[in-house]
C-alpha cells in the first residue's frame, strides 16, 4: 500500500488544501488469484453469463509463490529477475501475463516510475479474456489513479468512470477521486457532488470526513462563490481540524458576506491568544477596528507591533498608526509617527498633513519647518493651498517680511491666487498697525496759561 500526494496547493488566498489520495495498487497472492477471481465471478449477478476465468497452470505456481514471497519482503532485483524470466515463457496464458505486469507495475510504482507503472497496468488491461471481471475492473481504478498522480485528469476520469460503471456501490475514496478530477479540470459543478458524496458515505457510518476532503469541498464552494455554503464546512474544519489558517479563512468568508462584525471578532480572538503572528494579519486588525470605528484599539494594537518588532516601521504602517491616533483623537501622539512617514514618503504630501496638524496646536515653528519639508519634496495635490499654509505660520511668528515674500508665491497658482492676495493685504496692513502702536506717544503739554 502506497499513499501518494496527489494534489498541490489548491490556492492562494487564504487557506491552501493539499489533498492525500491513498492509492492501493492490488498485487493478487498467485496461488489464490485465479480462484479467488473464480469465486467472486460465482457470486456475481445472475443476469451475467458466466464467462471463463483463466488460472495460473501448475507449472507457474511456484514461480509465482517466489514471485510473491521476493515482492512482499522487497527483494526488488530478485522479484525483477523472477519475472524477466517467466517472461520468457511466450506460451503464458492471459491470467499469467496479467499477474507478471501487475507486478511489475507495483515495482515501477515503488520506485516511484509512474510512466512505467502506467505502462504495465494498462497491459493489464490489454484483454478481458480469462481474467475475473472483479480484476479487471481493479485494474481500471488502478490506471484512474496514476493517471490523477500524473496530473493527466481527464482521461483518469475516463478510466474512473469506466470502473464506476461496474460497481453497484463506489467507496468514498473513488467518488473523491472523480471529484477532485473534475475540480482540477475547473469542472466544479460536475466535482462537487462526487465530493459530498464521497463525504456523506463517511459520515453515514459514523466517520469524521478526512481534512483533505473538507478542504476540497470548501475550495469548491469558494470557486462557486458560494461563501454562505462554504462557512459551514470551514467549521467542520476547525472543529475536528483545529487549525489558525482555518479561523483566518472563515474570518475571510465573513468579509466576503459583509459581516466586519464577525470577522474583526474571530481577529480579535486570535490576537487575544497571541495567534497574530505575521505583520499582515495584526495590520488587518488594526484597520478592521478602524472600519468599525473603534480607532483608539486600533492605535494600541500598532503601537504594539511596531514597539514589539512585529509591524515594521515603513511608510505604510506609521501612517495606519498616525491615521488611528488622529481619528481617537490623540492629536499631540499622532505627531511622532506621521512625521515618521512623512520622512519615507517619495513625496510631501504627508509633511503638509504634519504642517496643518501643528498648526492646529499652534506649533507654528514645527508648522513652518514641515510645510517647508512639504515644498521642498513636491508632488503636492494643492501646491498653492500649502504656501498659504507657511505664510500664516509665519505670519504667526511675527514673520512678515518672509510672510509676504510667501503669499506672493501663492499668488502664482490661480486656485489660490486671491486668498494670496488678500493675505498679503493683511500683512501689510498688520505692519502698518504694529508700526503705530509702537510709535512713540508725542508728549503732552500740561502747563496751564495763566487766566488774563
């Protein structure tokens, strides 16, 4: 008995599936086949002609017994020597040369040579005459399941439903097989339901559906969009599977149905038992918080992770924490970090943002040296909104002659040009004002002319 990866990674998004098929490529005892195959040809249908099964002749029956023996205990070269010499006998009936290719077959399936193991089954095959229809039709099922090995999924669905054909009540493991055929051919209509079939017959004696076969079904539904359908066996997975990439992926179906609510809370649950462990899924959360408005946990989840080394200190992430800081209102701590990002930024649309921020707080000085950073790296979206902005900052700061020479430059650019104008006005003006109140006060004569 082999068991062999059929499947690779089934996708990327969220949860991947590699799906096990165990194959079991019979190798029929010698002595026994031909009379077990006789056996089972006299207990078939009624409706059936009996038809002739061939059996190993007495003069094969202890090659075949050494044959069986060398193969059991993996005595490979001898078992290949065994059977090249009873191959050379041309006068081998059909039940003796389907023996020597199965197991040659198996040999070739053992040293993992599937072009060879195909070749030899499907000689198996090659005839009808004098083999018991319960090996040949084993055989079928064989040759589906190198083929699905092969990744040649159409024509293993050839063989796998030729072999349905003959059985009146399929295992679970073949209605998988034909199944996961028709999703590889991206026929998912047709795959699933074979697949829950396949999993229904597990679970009708009692049986927990393997992980793999949960995982393809849940694929399915997700190839058909059908997330509601999908939510379901995700569960079936977490409960009898235990897994994170499981709960990361139902979290997934329920952003996909719209319901953030479950979602950020199946988050949340991971992160709680320290579950979050790469970059993106904690800045999922944050900003999944922010979504619901709940912006202040959102802020101490990246101030965690950008103190703790598992959020990395990029332009991206400072902004998220920034954003998240401004929007509880933490105005004076959302500082550090947008002037963080602002530093990264390719451009100085983050520094004006800085600017406007410390103007708020009336940090005109901090004001005046960001919107000149803002400036000085371009790529602004209202050039002229920001050389209003530094004129006023430095307006504030008594600045006036650099105020002026600033709302100038303002003037250049048309959205702003009047406002420019206007400030500029008021500079001059607020001089002029300035200028007599520090003017000195001419002196006044007090003295009294005598009355005449």
């Amino acid at each position: 008995m082999n068991t062999m990866n059929f499947l690779k990674t089934i996708t990327a998004s969220v949860a991947t599936a590699v799906l096990m098929v165990p194959m079991f490529v019979a190798v029929e005892v010698a002595v026994f086949g031909a009379q077990q195959a006789v056996a089972q040809e006299e207990g078939a249908s009624n409706k059936r002609q009996t038809k002739r099964v061939e059996s190993i002749r007495q003069k094969h029956m202890k090659t075949f017994e050494k044959i069986q023996l060398s193969f059991e205990e993996k005595r490979t070269n001898e078992t290949k020597a065994l059977l090249d010499k009873l191959a050379q006998d041309p006068e081998l009936n059909n039940i003796e040369k389907a023996y020597l290719h199965n197991y040659r077959g198996n040999i070739c399936f053992e040293e993992d040579n599937l072009n060879c193991a195909l070749r030899e089954f499907k000689l198996v095959t090659a005839t009808r005459e004098g083999l018991s229809d319960a090996f040949y039709n084993q055989m079928l099922y064989v040759i589906a399941q190198v083929l699905f090995s092969q990744e040649n999924y159409r024509e293993a669905l050839k063989y796998a439903q030729q072999w349905f054909k003959t059985q009146q009540d399929p295992a679970a493991d073949a209605y998988m097989l034909v199944g996961q055929a028709h999703y590889m051919l991206k026929d998912y209509d047709a795959a699933l339901p074979n697949v829950q079939k396949g999993i229904s017959k597990y679970e009708e004696v009692g049986s927990v559906p393997k992980e793999g076969w949960l995982q393809l079904l849940s694929q399915i539904y997700r190839q058909k969009n059908d997330y509601r359908k999908m939510l379901p066996v995700l569960k079936q997975l977490v409960q009898f599977y235990p897994k994170k990439s499981y709960l990361l992926t139902m979290a997934s179906v329920y952003n996909e149905l719209d319901d953030q609510p479950r979602m950020t809370a199946m988050y949340q649950a991971l992160y709680d038992q320290n579950l979050l462990t790469s970059e993106a899924e904690v800045v999922a959360l944050a900003q999944l918080n922010m979504s619901l408005d709940n912006p202040y946990a959102a802020a101490q989840i990246m101030e965690k992770g950008l103190n703790s080394g598992v959020i990395k200190g990029v332009l991206k992430n400072y902004r998220i924490y920034a954003q998240a800081l401004f929007a509880a209102k933490e105005y004076e701590k959302a500082l550090a970090p947008l002037e963080k990002a602002a530093g990264l930024a390719k451009d100085g649309k983050l520094y004006n943002q800085l600017g406007l921020s410390l103007i708020q707080l009336n940090r005109w000085r901090e004001a005046e040296s960001a919107l000149k950073k803002a400036i000085n790296k371009g790529g602004l979206q209202n050039t002229g909104g920001v050389f209003i902005s530094l004129g006023l900052a430095q307006f504030e700061q008594k600045q006036f002659v650099e105020a002026e020479a600033t709302f100038n430059r303002a003037t250049n650019y048309e959205k702003v040009s009047g406002d420019a104008r206007n400030w500029i006005r008021y500079v001059k003006s607020e001089v002029i004002r300035i200028r007599e109140l520090e003017a000195p006060i001419p002196e006044i004569d007090t003295s009294v002319e005598p009355i005449t």
